[in-house]
C-alpha cells in the first residue's frame, strides 16, 4: 500500500520569507503522480502544485515549486516570498498515474504565516 | 473556469435519518471521487466511479451507497446515521488519468 508521510504537524514563516514543507511517500509503482493541496480556513481543496512521476523536472507555479527526489521518495514544497494568504493547512498527496483511483493524503501540516 | 459543485454546502441530520449529498462534476469529467474528512484528519477516500460505473472502494461504510448517473453527477447517500458521520465530504471529478480538483465540500452535523 501506498502511504504519505508529512512529519511537520506545524510550520511557521515570517512574511516575504521562504519556507519547505517535508513529505515523503512509500510506493512500489514506478509512475505516478504526486500533489500538495493547500486547505484554507475555508476548508476548500485547492491544488497547488502537481508532479508527474516520470517528469524529472522539478514543478513550479509562480512562487511555489517542489524539490522532487524520485530515489529518495521525497516531495518537498518549497513556498519563496511567503504572504499572508498562504497560510493553511497543506496535504501532500500521492496516486498512482493509470489508476487514479486512491489518493492517499500526508496528516497535512499547517503553516503559520507572521506578518 | 467551472468548478465542482457540490450541494448542500450544510446539512444537520438526526441520529438515524437519512441524508443525500450531491455532486457535479467540471464539464467533461468523467470521473468522480467521494472523501471524508473528520475534524483534524486528511480526507479519506470512500468511493469513485468512471462513466457511471463504480470504480473503486474505500474505506465506505455499509450504511453509505452512492451511484453516478448518465449526466455524470453523483450522489453519496447515507443512511442510520452515527455521531461519528459528522465531518466534510468532499467530492472530486477529473478526466480519466489526471488531477483531481476538489469541490468545496458538504459539511454534515449529525445531531
């Protein structure tokens, strides 16, 4: 089974600054895609950033991007010039890419955002 | 651009009643997930299905039943229900193979 590890419960950022949020996963599957969702006070879902397994480009959007390490099973987000609107809880979250069937989610951790 | 729709945003049910969540997908999605999310945890995937039919099952429980129907929407339906069934129900769509984009949630509070 595949499982999402995210083992900061809470991260806080002082504002304009960067901050890396961790995530790991355990699969056996060679293609899949992984995510982080950002979840507002709101508690709407609200994708973030997407990577595809088999891209060995790291994604970005704007000032979002992640440091993917395919060996090491590793997904970090890494949040550049921090704003108030980007505090939240964020999950990261993991699928297999012909079977998108079950998305597993990280415990999420919740970032702190001071101004 | 379109966006999930869920309906009803809120609900408030008794002990032991009855309650029907719907959900309509982004225009060309055929895909349809259902999650629950208790207060605290991440959602935990319940049930999919593609082009009407079920695709997978999670962790739903026997009193839960949920179908699409020919215009794509889905309703979970859930029956005798428990104080624990309170939580966010989310219901997410996407194409075949690829990302899947949340709704805003139906929050339940079960009485």
């Amino acid at each position: 089974a595949q499982t999402v590890t995210q083992s900061q419960p809470e991260m806080s950022v002082q504002e304009a600054e960067t901050v890396t949020l961790s995530c790991t996963y355990d699969t056996s599957e060679s293609d899949y895609y992984l995510f982080w969702y950002k979840q507002p006070p709101s508690r709407q879902m609200i994708l973030v950033i997407r990577q595809e397994a088999y891209k060995q480009q790291n994604a970005t959007e704007n000032r979002f991007s992640v440091n993917f390490q395919k060996a090491a099973k590793s997904f970090s987000l890494k949040i550049s010039d921090s704003q108030l609107g980007d505090a939240a809880m964020y999950f990261c979250a993991y699928t297999n890419l012909y079977n998108n069937n079950d998305m597993r989610f990280g415990a999420g951790t919740r970032l702190t955002v001071k101004p | 651009a379109a966006g999930v729709i869920q309906s009803p945003r809120h609900l408030i049910k008794e002990k032991r009643e009855t309650a029907t969540l719907k959900c309509y997908p982004i225009p060309r999605h055929d895909t349809v997930y259902w999650y629950q999310q208790g207060p605290g945890q991440d959602p935990q995937f319940l049930i999919s299905f593609y082009e009407k039919m079920q695709s997978d099952k999670g962790s739903i429980p026997d009193r839960f039943s949920a179908q699409q129907f020919s215009d794509y929407h889905s309703e979970l339906n859930m029956s005798s229900l428990e104080l624990g069934d309170s939580a966010l129900y989310f219901c997410a769509s996407s194409p075949p193979v690829g990302t899947q984009y949340f709704g805003p949630g139906t929050r339940l509070t079960v009485l």
